[in-house]
C-alpha cells in the first residue's frame, strides 16, 4: 500500500518475446496515466529471465517503441536476467522458513492433475511430503511454495473483491523451475519490492495469478501493492492479443494507436494532434472509474492480421 507521504510507483514489465502489439500498449497505457495522474513515478522493467522464449533484439525494439510512443520511464529500466541473486536469496528466506519443498513430477504427470475453475491445474500435492521412492532418481527437481490452508482475499481497483483458497484453486506452486530458473510469480514479487512499486496496473489476465503472488509477499515479509487489472484485447476469434495468436506489431505513426488504445479504456474524449498533446491530455482525462469492469473487450481490427 502506499504511504501518505509517498508518491505512487506504477510499472511496466513486457517480456521480449517479440515486437509490443495494441494489448501491450493498452497495458502500458493504463500503468503510465494511473501512475503520472496521481502525481507518482512510472517504471520499466525488461522481463528477461526465460531466456528460451527471448527473441534477440527485441528488448531493444520494445525500449525503442516505447520512446517513439512517448513513453519516458522515471528510472534506469530493471532486467531480470541480471537478477538471479536476488531470486536466490528469497528462495534461500522461503526455505529456512520451511515454505518450499521439492518436486520431481513431470509435466505429463501434473497433466493429469483435476482442472480449477481458472483453467489450471490443482497440483496434487505428490512430493509435499518427500519425493517418492519411484521417483527419487530425477535429477531435475522444480521447488514449490507450500499453500497450506491460505485463503486471500483483496480488493481489485476495478475488478472488486477477489477471494481465492489456494490449497484447493492452485496447490502448492512453482517458484523455481526444474531447469533452475526462477519462476514468474516469485521474480515478479521480489522485484516489486525492490522497486518500491505500490501500485500494480496490467491485464485481467493475470488477475487469478494475484493471490499466489500475496501468499508469496506475506511470506517474505514485504508489502502488497494496491492491485488493477484492466480489460485484455481479445482477437476476433476470442483469443487474448498476443504475438502467438496474431497479433500485428504497434504502427510507427502512434497517435492512432494511442487513441485506440484510449477509446478501448474508455476514458473521455479527448482531442491531440501530436504525441506530446496525447499525453498531457491522456494523464489530466485518467479516470479509473471510467474503466470497463470485464476481463475482456474486443480488440480494434486494426491491431489484428486481417
């Protein structure tokens, strides 16, 4: 939560995966106008850490469009690939407080594991206890989070209250990959934190993952920032925008595509003529309470493959 007297932090955190398309900027949107309208600080952050799925070069292209769009971070930009240590060092806090143990079950395994309502597999609890003598011999091990009997419970800024009992909804959950590499719900907690960001504004998408990450605060000790997840751009086929289900890279020319991207949030009319009247506009007009409250709203056909 933020302070009194501190300004809010907000941030935006694209993984280079490919070029930003119109549901990145509808996100970068929202997180920058939230931040800037309240007086706060807007940050970037690279979310770099899978390595296998990064597309060389895009890093630099995201960085690249997000300054031709006028977008200015108020601090260097963050990449989680320089940050292993400090995953390490919170798995190292969650271990000594006995929160994690580990996993030796596939990915067929946990396949057939029961379905959530979110579309998830409920992991079983399988290793919980100990590894299983027929599985003791895997050398990959993944590490999980104890759910125990957690229930959380918040407030989203604009989706409302939001209750969810992990141990029967999720399970007990991935926070370092078999392969090493920490997973998102722990990177993206600890570099919160370290950012100081109090105010966490991105897709609908990630709402069902929000609780995972507040278990995972509370055990480390640091605090939730105030959580709004906005209307994710869905293509014509009811598939979320993204670049696998074809979605077209941002324009050069911004201006249409930040006044799409205004027009999908629903905020009130307003009128630039270059990218500089966009954003002083953009941030004077920010009205959360104009938002859409869904998950989920139809993409401009411009932001798709025809």
């Amino acid at each position: 939560m933020t302070r009194a007297d501190e300004p809010p932090v907000g941030r935006f955190a694209p993984s280079p995966t490919g070029a930003l398309h119109f549901g990145s900027l509808v996100a970068a949107i929202a997180s920058c106008c939230d931040a800037r309208a309240s007086g706060g600080r807007w940050l970037v952050r690279i979310e770099d850490l899978d390595e296998p799925r990064a597309v060389p070069g895009a890093d630099a292209g995201i960085l690249a469009t997000l300054e031709r769009y006028g977008f200015r971070a108020d601090g260097p930009i963050l990449r989680q690939s320089a940050r292993r240590a400090h995953y390490d060092a919170a798995l190292a806090v969650l271990a000594a407080r006995g929160r994690l143990f580990e996993c030796a079950c596939t990915r067929r395994e946990l396949d057939e594991a029961p379905i959530a309502p979110t579309g998830e597999r409920v992991y079983p609890g399988t290793c919980r206890n100990g590894v299983p003598p027929d599985r003791a011999a895997r050398a990959q091990r993944s590490l999980r989070m104890r759910a125990d009997d957690a229930v959380i419970a918040f407030r989203d800024r604009l989706q409302g209250a939001q209750r969810q009992d992990l141990a029967r909804e999720v399970g007990d959950f991935v926070v370092r990959r078999a392969d090493g590499i920490a997973a998102y719900q722990l990177a993206v907690v600890v570099d919160d934190a370290a950012q100081h960001v109090t105010s966490v504004v991105r897709g609908a998408d990630l709402l069902a993952s929000t609780p995972r990450q507040i278990h995972l605060q509370q055990a480390l000790g640091v605090a939730s920032p105030d959580y709004l997840h906005v209307p994710v751009a869905i293509g014509a086929s009811g598939e979320k925008l993204s670049k696998q289900t074809g979605a077209r890279a941002l324009p050069d020319d911004p201006l249409p595509a930040l006044a799409d991207a205004w027009r999908f949030l629903d905020q009130a009319p307003i009128a630039p003529r270059t990218v500089g009247e966009f954003w002083a506009q953009a941030i004077a007009a920010w009205s959360p309470e104009r938002l859409p409250p869904v998950g989920m709203l139809p993409a401009p056909r411009s932001a798709t493959r025809l």
